[in-house]
C-alpha cells in the first residue's frame, strides 16, 4: 500500500543519514561509513520484500470482505425466512463495515502495480459494492417487516390465531402452500449471485470467467412466479380479518406484509444486479 511504501522510504532516509550525519574526525572512513549505509539499505530491501511476499494484499482483503458480506447477507435472509430468527452475530452494521472494508481495499488495489499478479478490476467492485449497499437497506426493512409486533394499545387489530408464533408475519406466510417455496427458490437465487461475484472476481481472464459462469443458473423468473403466488394466497388467508386502525405503520401486520414483499421483490432486482455486474466487468 501507499503507507507500506512510504514507510520503506523513511527508513532509507533515517537509516542512511545516521551515518552520514556523524560527528567528522580526523580520520576518515567513508569505506566503513558507505559500507554500513548498504549494509542497512540490503536488510530494509529484504525486509520490505519478506512483508510483501506473505502480507495479504489489498485485492484479496477486497475480495474476502465482499464475498464474507455476501454470504453473512444470505445467511441472515434466508435463516429470517426459514428458522424465524437470525443468525447469531448477524447486524445490519456489521454487513455495512464490510462493504466499507471492501471499498477501501479496493481503493488500495487499484493503485498498487500489477506486475506479476492479474490486474485489479476496481470497476466491477465499485458497481457490487453500491448494488450491495442498497440491497442492504431492503435487507433491514425486510427484517423489520417481518418480526413486526402488534401494538399492544390495539389488540383486536390482528387476528389472535396469527398471535402465537414469533411475529404475526411469519405466521401468516406459514399458512400458505407456496411459502416454503419461495424461501427455497430465494436462497437458490442468492447463491447463485455469490457464486457469480465468487467466479467473477477469481477469475484470471474474461474467458475463463465466461465458461466457469456458464453453468450457474439464477431462476428470478421463477421466483418472481412464486412470489405473485405467495401474494395471492396471503390475499385469500387474511381477506377481511383485518381492521381499519391508526397504530403507527412499523406495528400494523397488514402493512408488515405489504413491505415484506415489496421488499422481497427489490431484494430479487438487486441479485440480478450482481448477476449484472459479475457478467459485465469480466
């Protein structure tokens, strides 16, 4: 990185001008004194060389902290979808911190030299990165939307059959056949954007990029079907069960399941956006 470089530098200058900044005396040695500046100069160049060869560099650290937020996301959507709880350890702020991460490694790798290593695509992590912060923000409403809790001032405005489970969201998708379909067929479609942004980002060459993503199939058609499936059969479970009511919308379960898959949907478009950019920047 630039600091590593600069670093190296101070120590040339420091380690040289301490021997040609000695006291003078009538004898002169500059053999000895130009000897002990090459001697240092060999053990900073060895030294800088050691760090370079085994220090992760800054094109790794951007690849395993976008792909280490890809993953946690899937992971938090699909167990809040299918287990009704999140995974421990699992924070909104802590899947931002990566994609901060991946920024800032990203912006150290584009200015490094791409000698012997495949050069650094800055373009493609700039577009996964800003696709990924937004699907972040549908990813925090989605869990919101979700685990909503009725407003105890109106206990009458949510059925008490959808009361018993975690959130009355998740009881009433459970109630619907295509529910356990649409989980499924959305962590297929959210595996399939990390294995396309895992193959492109790996890859040494367009082409092999193009022939690894080949074979990986991301099924949004199909998940969308289901989806408008899901809607109509929540319509049908909760039609006029209902009522008409002023609690505050981040409490009211009709509303919660309006956002959840208006959210659901926008979360769809970002995979596909991935999908996008991996196939794109190659």
């Amino acid at each position: 990185s630039s600091e590593t470089f600069g670093f190296t530098a101070y120590l040339f200058g420091g380690f040289g001008s301490m021997v040609i900044l000695g006291d003078c005396s009538e004898t002169e040695n500059t053999a000895s004194a130009y000897l002990a500046i090459v001697c240092a100069t060999l053990c900073i160049i060895i030294m800088a060389g050691v760090d370079m060869a085994l220090a992760p560099s800054a094109a790794e650290d951007a690849e395993e902290a976008y792909l280490g937020h890809l993953r946690s996301m899937r992971d938090g959507v699909v167990s809040m979808l299918k287990l009704e709880e999140l995974p421990k350890g699992y924070s909104v702020d802590a899947l931002g911190d990566m994609l901060v991460s991946t920024r800032r490694s990203a912006e150290e790798a584009a200015k490094a030299p791409s000698m012997v290593a495949k050069p650094f695509r800055p373009e493609l992590f700039h577009e996964l990165v800003n696709t990924s912060r937004t699907n972040l923000i549908h990813t925090a409403i989605l869990e919101k939307a979700v685990f909503v809790q009725p407003d105890t001032r109106t206990p009458d405005a949510t059925p008490r059959e959808y009361l018993n489970g975690s959130s009355p969201v998740i009881e009433i998708l459970k109630r619907c056949k295509s529910y356990k379909d649409v989980s499924a067929s959305l962590e297929e479609v959210m595996l399939a954007a990390f294995l396309l942004a895992e193959t492109s980002i790996k890859a040494d060459t367009s082409l092999e990029a193009i022939h690894a993503t080949k074979d990986i199939k991301m099924k949004v058609n199909n998940l969308n079907g289901l989806l408008d499936q899901l809607a109509i059969e929540v319509g049908f479970e909760t039609d006029g069960k209902f009522k008409e009511t002023l609690i505050p919308l981040d409490q009211d379960t009709d509303t919660a399941l309006q956002v959840t898959f208006k959210e659901l949907q926008l979360i769809i478009q970002k995979c596909r956006a991935v999908k996008t950019h991996s196939m794109t920047h190659v």
